[in-house]
C-alpha cells in the first residue's frame, strides 16, 4: 500500500472502496487492521441468483483493484 500514515490509508482505502461500490454495485468494507498503517483487509459482497454473475463481478474488482498502483493484492480468500 502506497500509505505512509494512517490518515493516508483511510483516505486511499475510501476512495477505492466508494469507487468500487459505485462502479460494481456490491458491498465492501474494511474488516481487519484498522491500526495498521501500510496493511489493510477488505471484505466484498456480492449477491446474485446466478454464481457465475457474482464470479465474474469479483473478478472484476480485483482486476480493478491490482490496477491502481496504490495498493497490491497479498491474499485472495473466497467464501461462498
């Protein structure tokens, strides 16, 4: 993450989840390391009647998200 203080994350970490959340339409939040300055874990909801929709929109936002040169995907972790 492109932070260098705690005030840089939360200012990054809004603009790429209300980015997500306007372009994607699925909820998204930050879960974990609220205090953790260069660390932070996002959660996605998609809901749908079809898998495949909801497959293809999260593959969406983590194209989008490895796209922005402020931030770099660690981990991925799919719950259904």
């Amino acid at each position: 993450m492109d932070a260098y203080s705690l005030k840089d994350k939360r200012s990054i970490i809004k603009s790429i989840t209300q980015r997500i959340k306007q372009k994607f339409n699925v909820s998204i939040c930050e879960t974990k390391d609220h205090e953790i300055w260069n660390k932070s874990t996002l959660g996605i909801a998609c809901a749908s009647n079809s898998s495949s929709y909801c497959d293809k929109i999260i593959t969406q936002i983590i194209n989008f998200i490895d796209f922005d040169n402020r931030l770099e995907i660690v981990t991925i972790r799919t719950i259904l």
